[in-house]
C-alpha cells in the first residue's frame, strides 16, 4: 500500500517566558531562560493512501500542533514528516487575511497553491457558492464570523481538489446544514480515495467518518489503531475523566507522562 503520510520521531518544543524581560534575556545572554514546554514529544504514524484519520485527545494533547505541522504550517523542532501529494488545512481562520475581502482571499490562497489567474476565475464562482457568502464575498474578513471565516476557507480548500485535507475543528463552527454539506463533501473525497486527517471533538462524526484513530494524550501517542478498537477505549477514558477533580487530573497526567516515557526508553 502506497504510504501518504509518514511522521518520524516528531518533537515540537516551546518556551514558556515569565513575561517579555525573560524572553529578552534567553535572546542576548548565553544563560537558559524560560521553561521548555513540549507540545508533541517523540510522535510516529503513518497514513495510506485513502486512510481517513481521526485525532483525538483532551485539550492540550498536541491534536491542532500535529495537524498543523503535517500541513506545513508550524515547523517541527526535530523528527520528520514525508507528505507524498498537496496538503490542505482547513481550520477556522486558517491562512486567512483580515484586512483582504472573501473574493480577495480566495485569489491569494489559491496563487499560493500553485493554479494560474484563469483556473481561479474558473474556480471562483463554485467557491463562493458553497461557501455561501454571496452578499459578504466583497466584504473584509475581518468583519465576518467565526462560522463564516470557516465556511470560506473549507470552500476554497475542497474546491481546489488536494491529494490530502487535514480538517481541523472547521466543522464545529457555523450552522448545522453547512456542516452536514461539508460532511457530504468530505464523503465524496473519501469515496475518491483521498487522505485526510480530521480532528475534531465530535465522536460521533468520528465514529461515522474516520477508519483509523490516534490518540494523542499530553504530546504523546497514547493508540493507534482501527476506530472500533481506540474508540470504545477513548471513550471509557473520558468518562473517568469528566469525574475526576482537577488533583486527580494533575496525578493522571504525571502517571501518563511518567508510563510513556518510560515505553518511549523501553
């Protein structure tokens, strides 16, 4: 099977500064200021041509850092990630200029993914169309609402055809109609034999959308596997989870942090 996506080893590593003093010091003196925060620690999958990928994990488990980073958006601090075709993120705001009008927008995004001026004017009107802002396409981005931001960029980024779409929480925004469009949409990509990547907090549309799961819990992988086995699992988790006080979430995640750490060694 043809691989899509191969991620190796990724690390992605901030700092965390007590305020602008700090960050200066860390830039002009040779002492270490700030601490190190790792968003993704030491990440491995891969994805087959047709794969459809779930990412799922609580707040903070690396899901938007590692779909960002497979998009090309955020570079990794070490590993690698071999893309084999034209990535396409779709998130809320995603590449997105306030100051520029809907129709503007869609001119930029599309010149940087390579088509020429008539391909666009060819593509624009079925842009607009779906992403229904017929009366707002000539108004700034700036001044449209999260739903609308979305629904422009899932428009532009399922009409310019990639060979992989990575949706990021686009569909949690905006009304209940575009969102099953756009499920319909992404179905059609899936029967074409697409790859994507689709993070989101709705099971539901996971379980109904997704083949393969990956789990990411604190920057770590936690499952991946086939959505019957990693969801029922995921799922008893969060139920724990919602239960827990927040001391008893601090000790469930210095338990996890020390057991992956301790698999990553073995």
């Amino acid at each position: 099977m043809e691989k899509s996506i191969i991620v190796k080893n990724i690390t992605k590593k901030y700092k965390l500064y007590n305020g602008t003093k700090e960050r200066l010091l860390d830039l002009i003196t040779p002492k270490d200021y700030g601490e190190d925060f790792y968003a993704l620690k030491d990440v491995n999958f891969e994805a087959d041509k047709g794969d459809v990928v779930g990412f799922i994990g609580i707040n903070g488990s690396g899901k938007s850092t590692l779909s960002n980073i497979v998009a090309g958006i955020v570079p990794e601090t070490s590993g690698s990630v071999q893309v084999n075709g034209q990535a396409s993120l779709i998130a809320v705001a995603s590449g997105l200029k306030g100051d520029l009008t809907g129709r503007d927008n869609i001119e930029l995004k599309c010149l940087m993914l390579g088509l020429n001026k008539k391909e666009i004017k060819e593509l624009e009107p079925e842009i607009i169309e779906f992403s229904e802002l017929e009366k707002f396409i000539d108004q700034p981005v700036k001044s449209y609402s999260s739903g609308m931001k979305s629904r422009l960029g899932f428009a532009i980024s399922v009409n310019v055809d990639p060979d992989i779409l990575i949706i990021d929480e686009a569909l949690s925004v905006g009304d209940k109609a575009f969102s099953e469009k756009s499920l319909d949409k992404m179905m059609e990509f899936k029967e074409m034999g697409k790859t994507m990547i689709f993070v989101s907090h709705s099971i539901g549309q996971m379980k109904k959308f997704c083949e393969k799961i990956l789990w990411l819990e604190y920057g770590m992988v936690k499952e991946y596997g086939p959505v019957e086995e990693v969801m029922p699992k995921y799922e008893a988790f969060l139920k724990d989870f919602k239960k827990m006080s927040r001391k008893q979430r601090l000790r469930y995640k210095r338990r996890a942090l020390k057991s992956q750490n301790q698999k990553q060694m073995s």
